[in-house]
C-alpha cells in the first residue's frame, strides 16, 4: 500500500484522478490530506472539515471489478471496512445510511464517495473517497454530524486508521467475490433504519411514509410503501427525513 501525504489539496478525490491519468498507479494507492478545500459528498454536497482534525483519504483500485453491474460491490466493502474498524475502537450503535454515510446512533460520523472510470476496454478504476470524523469536537450548525472524540471522550491518531481500513476494505473486496451473499446480508443487517415506518420526501418535495427494505444489487433502496407495494429508489429520487 502506498500513502501519498499532503498538506492542503481542493480534493484528495480530484488528485488521485489527476494522478491515475498521468501515471500507472498500483492497487490501494493512497492519498491523504491535513485539509481539504473542496471536499465533496453524494450529489455535490460540500464536506467540511476542521483542519487536521480528521481523516481524509482517497483509494485508487482497478482491475477488481468484472462489470457496470459489480460497482455497489464497492460501497459495501467501503461501508463495512469502516464499520468493522470503528468497532474496535469502542464506537458504538454503528449503522449505514443508504447510500454512504456512517452513523453512530443518529450522528453521521463518515461518508463515503466513488467515483469510477470506464475505460474503451471495458475495465473500471474507481477512486474511493472517504471523509472520517476523528478529534474534530465542534459542530457548529451541524446537528446531525458527530465523530470519534465526542463518542468515547478521547483522541485518536489519524494515520494509525488509514492502513487499517484499507487493510479490511481489501479482505472485504475479496470476500465479496468469493461469497457475496455473505456481506450483502452483513450489509441489510446494519442499515440505518431498516424495518423501521419512517418518513421519506420525493424529488417533486412529495413527503410520504415506508419502511427501508434493503439495497438492490444496483444500489436502490428498496422501500415498503403504505398501500403494500415496494419500490426501488435511486439516488436523486428519494430523501429520508430523521
């Protein structure tokens, strides 16, 4: 595993990119930033954080999958990487809010961004982007965000997270290929509110009550809705409101 440390960087996503396309660049290289200036989340949400507080990285992986249809395999393995490694620090009631954000209780303390690369050959590198709430203590005007310090009441240093969940997000890739019913149910089994009647608002702002069913194989949420019927959402179509 390679690290690539910065100090400053508009996106740590956005260099790794950059790098893939002037160089041959080996699975899990990774990049790492003190600060980000344009930190992006799901649908161009900015992600703020305080200057060296937390973890920003960027991992660049290529090769693994077989097809367009194989790309949430990506997600799962992020997702749970994360989850797997926040439990042995002592971070507890830890959950996935479809479709990338990590939460402890009903505080997101991470989230995640792919972005992926088709090649005219028909292979895909992704670049996976994680942004980790670590000793950051002040959320000012943002209620539901949260991080390792304020849950366990201690410091953590930020690169001693960095190889171990690159370390269980490459046990988890190869899992998933050898058994991928195994981590999709580890995936149902910790998302954030399933099976619980919560309420939802549709792109046209429409508000409407269902109950989180799963994650389709191509990244939908699927959704039991009041009349009895269930409908799968993709990522612009649907909010939850909590």
């Amino acid at each position: 595993m390679k690290v690539i440390k910065l100090d400053a960087i508009d996106s740590t996503n956005d260099f790794l990119k950059g790098l893939s396309a002037t160089e041959e660049l080996e699975n899990y290289t990774v990049v790492t930033a003190e600060n980000q200036t344009k930190g992006r989340g799901q649908m161009g949400a900015v992600w703020n954080s305080e200057k060296s507080k937390n973890l920003i990285m960027s991992v660049f992986v290529k090769g693994l999958l077989v097809g367009v249809e194989e790309i949430y395999k990506l997600n799962i393995a992020t997702a749970l990487a994360l989850i797997e490694v926040l439990k042995t620090f002592n971070i507890q009631n830890l959950s996935i809010k479809w479709p990338n954000d990590i939460m402890s209780a009903n505080y997101k303390i991470a989230g995640i961004l792919i972005e992926n690369s088709f090649k005219s050959d028909g292979s895909i590198s992704s670049v996976i982007g994680i942004g980790l709430n670590v000793n950051q203590t002040n959320f000012e005007n943002l209620p539901k965000a949260s991080s390792m310090a304020v849950i366990t009441n201690s410091s953590f240093d930020k690169d001693e997270l960095v190889p171990l969940i690159v370390e269980q997000f490459e046990v988890n890739l190869e899992l998933i290929n050898l058994n991928p019913q195994y981590l999709w149910e580890k995936y149902t089994e910790v998302l954030f509110k399933k099976g619980v009647p919560m309420p939802f608002k549709l792109e046209n702002q429409k508000a409407f009550m269902g109950i989180i069913q799963g994650v389709s194989a191509t990244g939908k949420l699927i959704v039991l809705l009041e009349n009895d019927s269930i409908v799968e959402y993709g990522l612009k179509e649907i909010q939850m409101l909590y």
